[in-house]
C-alpha cells in the first residue's frame, strides 16, 4: 500500500515527499546512521571506480541500505519510505546529507513539523 499525503492518497510530488522523508527521520540517530550509510555507500562507489574492483558496486548498496534500514526498524520503528519511493527517497538521502552539512537542515526540519536538534 503506497504511503499517503492524506487520507488515502499517494503522495504525487517530490515537494510533498521532502517533508513527508524528514517526519520519517524525526530522531537524530536515525539520521546519523543514514549519514554513516551514505558516506559508506559513497566511499564503496568511488573505490570500486577508482580500482576497478566490480563487487564494491553492489556492496555500495549494501552500505547505504543496510545502516539506513537498521535505523528505521529499531530506531525510528518505522518502515522505509525506499519501498514505496524507491527513488525519492535515494535523492532525498543525498540531500539529507547536504543540508545538514552546509548547515540548513535544521531550518528545513522545522518547516516539515520536526523538532529538536538536527545532527
């Protein structure tokens, strides 16, 4: 069953996703295990262009996956939006990343209803 912007409806747009993604990643160890994950996904990625080796393209999945799904069973206690927003959420895991390492992510927490601290 496709998750919902409201009752019954699938979300239809990424600018209705975005906050949707941040409400699922409420805790701050939630999302520092998904920070982990992508940086782990991003270190398999370039190693595997850089030497060639094909298995560390897979294992790339693995990494970032892996610690993000973790995150949402036993921290969050939530199932990923990645099953049903396979590619939303990918993009929205880079951008996660991005805000909070330039220093917005706390801004964009608060306007999608998240409170507290932003690591």
């Amino acid at each position: 069953m496709p998750r919902t912007s409201g009752p019954d409806r699938p979300i239809a747009s990424y600018g209705q996703f975005w906050p949707y993604y941040l409400r699922e990643h409420s805790r701050p160890a939630t999302r520092s295990i998904h920070y982990f994950g992508t940086g782990m996904a991003l270190l398999c990625l370039c190693a595997g262009l850089a030497t060639g080796v094909w298995w560390l393209f897979p294992m790339a999945l693995v990494a970032g996956y892996g610690p993000a799904w973790f995150a949402h069973y036993f921290v969050e206690r939530n199932r990923p939006a990645t099953f049903t927003y396979p590619v939303w959420s990918l993009v929205s895991d880079f951008k996660m990343a991005i805000c909070w390492t330039v220093g917005r992510l706390e801004h964009e927490l608060e306007r999608a209803g998240v409170s507290g601290p932003a690591r």
